[in-house]
C-alpha cells in the first residue's frame, strides 16, 4: 500500500473519532505532538516516531465503541461501566489490525498496550516495566499529562504544576520514570504546556 492509500485509512479513522467525540479527537492531537516531542528526547529512529504519531493518533479509536453513558458519564464509573471503558484498547487493536498498513501489527499493539501500568497493575494484561512497548510507555506519559490539564465531564482541568505533582507522583507506578523525567524537560518548552 503506497503512502496516499494509508494517510486515507488513517485520516477515514480520525474523521469517525471527530464525528463520535470530539475532544477525543482534539485529546489524540496534543498527545501526538507531545509523544512525538518525547520520542525525539528518546532518539527514536525516523520510522519509530513515524509509528509513534500514528499509534498516538489512534490510541483512543476503540471508543467509537464505548456508550456515550459512559464516555461521557461526569460521575465515577460504576464496576461494569470501568470495564466497558477499559475494553476500548482491546476494541482499538482489533479496529486497527482491520487496516492495510505498513506496521499494522505494531501499531495495534502499542494501542493494546497504551494503558499498562509501570508497576503491572494497568490493563489489558498487566504487563510491567519494559514488557510494555516503549512507544507505549511514551503514549502513556503523554496521555496523562493531556487528560490531567483538559477538563471533561468527570474533572474539572488541572493546572500544569498539579499535573507535575501528579506524574511524578506516578513515577514507578503508572508511568516509566525516565519518561517522565525527560517529559519534565520537554513541556516546559511546549506549546502544550498548560497554564
């Protein structure tokens, strides 16, 4: 498949998100600018952060699937409603593996793997440390850091030093500390940092 025919795939894909959700959609913008920001810190390779914006960008596909009730529930998530929300890495990787895309595989993969925790206790299969995929790991500081400062029906925005507060608070647990370390470099600079 040629370059053309896979940007129509992927832009066909971004194009649902911004019909079923929009700020999922705005959300998947910033954490590709940012995973991007923080793979370059990581000296990824040209086709790693090609992968890597294109995972980011699709990370959150597999909620075209979650019911509105509950993507956009402002209360907390009752225990069967948490585990529709958390199937929708599953939903994402089965969405993906659809395409006919060079990395396919791969990019499905990392999507599974966005919202493993550091310390094992993520989902969907409780990897640790460095079974989760780097990129990954790199979504999911990024990820964090976007859904911390934007508000939602379910949180108000925080401000960016309690987003800090919050990573490295997550260091070791949630989140790679490395990455966070080199994320708490590169924010500083960006235009996504918020206020």
């Amino acid at each position: 498949m040629d370059k053309k025919q896979l940007d129509y795939q992927h832009e066909a894909l971004t194009c649902a998100l911004k019909h079923r959700d929009l700020y999922t959609q705005l959300h998947s913008q910033r954490v590709i600018a940012l995973s991007e920001a923080l793979g370059t810190a990581c000296q990824l390779s040209a086709t790693e952060i090609d992968i890597l914006k294109i995972s980011a960008s699709l990370h959150d596909i597999g909620k075209i699937g979650t019911p509105d009730q509950i993507l956009l529930k402002a209360g907390k998530l009752d225990p069967e409603q948490w585990l529709i929300m958390k199937s929708h890495s599953q939903m994402g990787e089965d969405i993906i593996k659809k395409l006919d895309i060079k990395n396919t595989q791969t990019i499905a993969n990392i999507v599974r793997h966005h919202h493993e925790h550091y310390d094992g206790q993520g989902y969907p299969d409780q990897l640790a440390g460095e079974q989760i995929p780097l990129l990954s790991r790199i979504i999911s500081v990024a990820d964090s850091y976007d859904a911390i400062t934007e508000s939602r029906p379910y949180h108000q925005a925080k401000t960016h030093q309690r987003a800090m507060q919050i990573l490295h608070g997550e260091k070791g647990t949630k989140l790679d500390p490395k990455l966070v370390e080199l994320f708490t470099l590169l924010i500083e600079t960006s235009q996504y940092k918020a206020q």
